[in-house]
C-alpha cells in the first residue's frame, strides 16, 4: 500500500500507518516501534508480520522479517553489518569486528571472497596478498575459466592492458611446491606485432622488428627462429698445416659464428650447453706428396672416444674428404675432430676446412 507523509514536518511529528508510527528527525523518517513489531529475544517471534524487527538476545544479531523469512541486517556487537538468509550461513556482512573495514561474502557457513579496506580482493583466502585479485583454490584448483557461449562467431576474452606505451601487460605463472618459474613476461599485441616476452625460461614473438628480447621469434610469414640455438662454424685460420696422430684433435682455432660461446677455440671442442640431438659436420681440402701412399684415418670423437671414422686414400694427389652426422648428447658431452691413424696429411687452412655443427633438438 502507498505510505503518504506530510509534505512539510516538523521535528519529532509523528506519521501513523497502519500500526505503525513514523517519527521526522528533522532530515527523514524514522520508523517507531511498538511492543507488537519489536522483539528482543534469543528465539524468533511467532506470527511475525512484514517489517517486524527481532533483536536476537543471545547473539546480538538484528533481524527484519521480510516476505516468509527473517533476514539479518546487523550485528549489534561488533557494529557490523549484514545480508544474511534465513538461517544465517549464507551472507554478506561489512566489519565482522569494530572498525576492520572489510566486506565478506560467505555461502552454506563458508567465507568465499573479501574486499579488503585496501581494496584488494581475496577468493578463498581471506589475506589477499598476491595483488589487487588472489584467487587460492586450497586443495581444489585455483583457476580463472572464460568460456564464450552462443554459436557462431563468439568470443571469450581475458584482456591486459597497459597504459605505459613502453611496458606490456605482464603474466607470472609461479610453481610454488619446487619454486620453479614456469612463465613470466610480457604479452604485448601492438599493430602487425605480437609477443611473450622477458622470461629466463621462454619468449616468443611474432614481429617486423627484431626487439632484442625474443628468444623464440615467429615471422609474419610463419617461419620460426632460436635467438640462442646454439650453433658454430670453426675453422683452422693461417696457411696450410699438417694433420697426423701425433696431435691427434684438429686445432680449428677460430670461429666464423659461435652462438652461446659453445666451441672453444682452445681445447678445439664443442661442448653440448643441453641434453639432445646435434648436427655435426666436417670438410678438409688436402694435398699430399707424390711418395706418401698411406691411408689416413678420423672421424667425430664424442668424450675423448672414437665415436664416427672414416677413412682418405693418399694416392699422390689433391683431394677433399668430409663427413657428416647427427649426434645424441648429454648436457656437457663434448665433440672433436680428430686423427686416429695412418700417416700425415697436409690441409689448406681458412676458407678450404671447417668443423660445423648446430643443436637440432
């Protein structure tokens, strides 16, 4: 029913409605109770009507009887307040202590989420403390699930934006049982460029311009490059030199590239920075002397051993040999070149050798 009041009161007129009393402060009306809508008691009233209050004595909890149920709207001794149901396990209620500024929302007797009074937000965790929005899923999952409903052409999105034009929105994804760092970086989508990018572990992106922070790189028109795969191309510098057992691992003393620092031009050995498969090659332009008819014999030695040999026929002439083959190492295995028998034989050096090889995975 429609409740009209004076237009112009006065302080302390009083309005009646029904069995109701209003009262003017002076700013609104007030509504005055009587014994027959207020009680205070630790057992609910019987046959209360609409906007009956009930002061629960034992608790100290307020009620008001709306609809077929009471519905808790304050805590009268913490000076809180609430949205509770009718038994009071499912609610929302503002400082459950004096002054704690905080709201929290709880179903079926549970605390599930709190705003914080620095407005951080916690689900499943009442001391947010990861950021603006922690989610801590206990011993279930903690998992944020956009699905984009309907047919056709839908979307679901999780979007991050930054308003530093030189920063990108960052993704940290943290395993705190071993305290390892799965992914973390930026994810930036800017014009014809997107990336993953700053992350000890993994980045990625997809540019016209090589930024300098991309470990792994994807062209516009879909081929895919390792910043730091390694890979190597040494070779022996200077005039032409003499290969015999004597000395066993052929001295390539110098690098046309060397990606990662993997080959030392001082032990003359590749070094595997990680456990796989490798690609090796070698070649040597030879000349010989009409009266050495020995054969010569190396290969690839993997650890210090004869892993691959082959083998030259010195016939009194110029030659080339090469040899090539896919190696599986372990992280730290090293491969050489090297001699292991037959008598010497002279190469050229610069441009006419080199020992390659490069991390296939």
């Amino acid at each position: 029913m429609a409740i009209n009041f004076p237009d112009s009161p006065s302080v302390n007129d009083t309005h009646t409605v029904g069995d109701r009393v209003w009262n003017w402060n002076g700013t609104y009306w007030t509504l005055k109770q009587n014994a027959s809508t207020y009680s205070a008691s630790d057992t609910a009233p019987s046959s209360p009507d609409g906007g009956d209050l009930w002061y629960e004595s034992d608790t100290g909890n307020l009620y008001v009887y709306y609809g077929s149920v009471w519905v808790e709207v304050g805590h009268a001794t913490d000076g809180g307040t609430a949205l509770a149901d009718a038994d009071g396990d499912t609610l929302i209620q503002v400082e459950e202590s004096a002054d704690e500024d905080t709201i929290r929302f709880d179903t079926a007797g549970t605390e599930r989420m709190v705003i914080k009074s620095d407005g951080n937000v916690g689900i499943g965790t009442g001391s947010p403390t990861g950021g603006n929005l922690e989610i801590n899923g206990g011993s279930d999952y903690g998992r944020i699930y956009v699905r984009g409903g309907g047919t056709g052409y839908t979307m679901a999105d999780i979007r991050l934006d930054s308003s530093d034009a030189n920063r990108g929105a960052g993704v940290y994804v943290f395993n705190s049982a071993n305290d390892t760092t799965w992914f973390s970086g930026n994810m930036y989508n800017n014009a014809d460029a997107w990336g993953i990018c700053r992350n000890s572990n993994v980045a990625m992106s997809q540019s016209t311009a090589d930024t300098g922070s991309a470990l792994v790189r994807v062209s516009s028109s879909g081929h895919m490059t390792v910043t730091n795969q390694p890979s190597f191309n040494a070779y022996k510098s200077g005039a032409a030199w003499t290969m015999n057992t004597t000395n066993g691992v052929v001295a390539f003393n110098s690098t046309r590239h060397n990606v990662g620092s993997h080959f030392s031009t001082s032990t003359y050995r590749f070094t595997a920075p990680v456990a796989g498969n490798y690609f090796f090659s070698y070649h040597f332009f030879m000349y010989t002397s009409y009266d050495n008819d020995s054969n010569t014999y190396y290969g690839f030695h993997k650890n210090g051993a004869s892993h691959l040999t082959t083998n030259h026929g010195v016939e009194g002439q110029d030659g080339g040999q090469a040899m090539s083959a896919v190696i599986s190492l372990a992280a730290n295995d090293y491969v050489t070149v090297q001699m292991v028998g037959g008598g010497s034989i002279s190469s050229y050096g610069g441009q006419y050798n080199s020992f390659t090889g490069h991390l296939l995975g």
